[in-house]
C-alpha cells in the first residue's frame, strides 16, 4: 500500500499541474491596441492615401494653372474699355470659381468614402483578431487617452497591426 | 543479428510506404469532386465577411466544370476530351456577392431607383475593369466575365470569370475587385498554390 502511495501522489500532482496550466491558458485575456498606429499602419488606408493625395495634386495643378491664367489676363487689361477682356477676365473667374468649389466638395465625399471603407474593412478584421486569439476585450486608445496604464506584455498593437494587414491582403483566412 | 537489420528494413519500408500512400492525391467520383471543391476546408473556395456583404470566391478547376456539365447531362462522356482542350488553358472562377441585411444585393444601401439602375449598369459592364487576378508576378484582366442576374430571388449576385493562365506553373492566386458601389473598398482573396496542388483526381465512370 505504502509502495503505491508515492507515485499515486506524483501521478495526481501532474495531472493538477497540466489542468491549471490549461486553464491559464484557455482563460480568456483583455488586451489594448494603439488603435491610432494600427490605423496609420493599415495597407488599405495608406493605398487609399495614396490616391487620395495624386488626385488632390492633380486637381491642384489644374487650379493653379487656370489660376495664373487669370493672374495674366488681369495684368493684360490696361483700361476699363477693355471690355472683350474684362468679359473674359470675369467668364474664367467665374469658372474658376466653380471648379473650386466642385473640387472642394468631392474631395470631402471621396475622404468621406474611402474613411467608410477602411472603418468597414479594418473592424471586421479587428473583431477576427480578438475571436481567434480568444480576446474578451480589446481596449482602444489613441496617443495621448484612454488607457492611463497598461503592462507592455498586453499591448498586442503590433499584433494587430500585422494580423489586420495579412487580412487585408488576403493571407489571413 | 540478421532478422533484426530484416525487421527494421521491414519497419522503413511500412513507414514509406504509408507516406506515399497519404501524399498521393484522391480519386473522386464527379458528385464527391464537386462536393469537395466546395468545401470550404479544402481551400478553393474562400469567403470575406463584413458588416452587410460577404464576398466568396471559387476557384474552379477544369475538372470542376466537366463533373458539373456531367451531372447535369450538358456533355457525353465523348465529349470529354474535346471539351478539357477547349476550357484548359484558364483560371475559372465564381465570385459571389451576398447581401447579409437585404434580399437583394442590388438594393443594398441605396437611396434612390436610380443607384438601382446604377448598380446594374456598373455590375453588367464597368465591373469587369476593376477586377483583376494575380498570379505569381503577373496582374491579369478577366478575359471571360458574367453576371448572372436573379431579378431579386436570392440575396446575392454570381460573377463568373475567367482568367489567361500566366504558366503552367501552378502560383498564389490572389483575386483583386476595386469595389465601386458596395462601400467595401478594395478586396483581395487569394487561393494557395498548395491547394490547388492539392485537388484530387476526377475519376469518371
């Protein structure tokens, strides 16, 4: 009875250790992610960026040309009987004016969209990455908010950055 | 001495030859072929899931078609041959795109009959321009491009494509659609080139 006794006990420690470790393991965590970098790093963001920035410095080459056009035909009109000039002078300010504007508005629409976009995308991808790492929570702060302390080892915005990337790529099923 | 060099002789050859059995591809019947290209576990067929559309991409192997065609009686099995050579030298696939809010992917999020019109114009005509595949270092336009409209009976839309193989070599593919009107933005699917390795074989009776 004696002999059993030692290894019964041993055999019983073991199977407690591995339980306790798989509990551990399995328990569900709270993370934070610097959701701002996570943003900034996102590779749909940045190509959408991209464009974004072409499009705006082509139509600002655009402005700035018909802009000098004006710049010259002012100079050009030397008195107010000037009248073929003066008509031209006000057609192209006006359509100036106007392309200006269209610029403006469709430049916040397309900002509006391609925001949309990336939110739409890069949430999903998030909610993915906390279910396959088994996250409870993912806590979110930006630079200078939110979370007032974390330990280093909970930050997974690295992580996340990388998961939501291959994600979005399509290396990440 | 010698019985024992004998019985791990033996014991190598057991081990190799249950690897070459388990690395060898399978023989399906046409249902089971097209039951297992289906499967989502078997990688040729990939789904990306957001808030209100979810896209999934086929990957249809030529074999894929013919068990298809077969089942359906749409060729005799002399036409088999013929019918392999002339669907060979393509990528085939089927993307569909599924409303998860509507019963209709067309009237997802609109806000007038006209985005409707706009809607069904852009996905029977200027959609094909914004898809595109990647297959190893070459980015190729679909040569083949359909859009099977339901008029409203399901919740999704299907788009068959075709694609110009790049090689022979079997690469990554990687589907690219630049969404215009589903608010999704850019979407890239890929399909690994170890499951397209992996297809079994079509066996057909």
């Amino acid at each position: 009875m004696n002999k059993l006794t030692v290894p019964v006990a041993l055999i019983a420690l073991c199977i407690s250790i591995t339980c306790m470790v798989m509990l551990f393991s399995q328990k569900q965590k709270t993370v934070f992610v610097n959701i701002e970098t996570v943003y900034d790093e996102f590779l749909m963001k940045k190509e959408l960026e991209a464009k974004f920035d072409n499009v705006a410095s082509v139509r600002q080459q655009i402005l700035d040309s018909l802009k000098l056009e004006l710049t010259i035909l002012s100079k050009s009109i030397t008195s107010k009987n000037d009248v073929e000039k003066i008509n031209a002078f006000q057609a192209k300010r006006q359509a100036y004016s106007l392309k200006e504007q269209n610029y403006l508005e469709s430049t916040e629409q397309t900002n509006e969209q391609y925001k949309t976009q990336i939110w739409k995308q890069l949430s999903q991808y998030i909610k993915k990455f906390g279910s396959k790492n088994n996250y409870q929570y993912i806590l979110g702060f930006e630079n200078k908010s939110a979370v007032l302390y974390g330990d280093e080892a909970e930050d997974v915005t690295a992580e996340m950055s990388s998961y939501v990337n291959n994600a979005y790529k399509g290396d990440e099923k | 001495m010698l019985i024992k060099e004998m019985k791990s002789r033996i014991q190598v050859l057991i081990v190799i030859i249950i690897c070459l059995c388990s690395c060898g591809k399978k023989n399906l019947s046409t249902a089971d072929y097209v039951s297992w290209v289906e499967n989502e576990s078997n990688g040729l067929s990939v789904t990306k899931s957001f808030e209100d559309i979810k896209y999934r991409l086929l990957y249809k192997p030529v074999d894929y078609i013919l068990a298809k065609e077969l089942i359906n009686n749409a060729i005799e099995k002399n036409e088999i041959e013929s019918r392999k050579k002339e669907l060979g030298s393509m990528n085939y696939f089927t993307l569909r795109i599924e409303s998860t809010t509507s019963n209709e992917l067309m009237r997802v999020n609109i806000k007038s009959e006209d985005e409707y019109y706009h809607r069904l114009e852009y996905f029977m005509s200027y959609m094909q321009d914004d898809i595109y595949l990647v297959d190893g270092t070459d980015t190729i336009s679909p040569n083949l491009f359909h859009f099977e409209r339901n008029y409203g009976l399901a919740p999704f839309n299907d788009f068959v494509l075709g694609f110009t193989k790049a090689s022979e070599k079997v690469n990554d593919l990687y589907l690219i659609y630049n969404d215009q009107v589903l608010e999704t933005g850019k979407i890239n699917i890929k399909i690994n080139k170890a499951d397209i390795s992996g297809i079994p074989n079509l066996i057909i009776n």
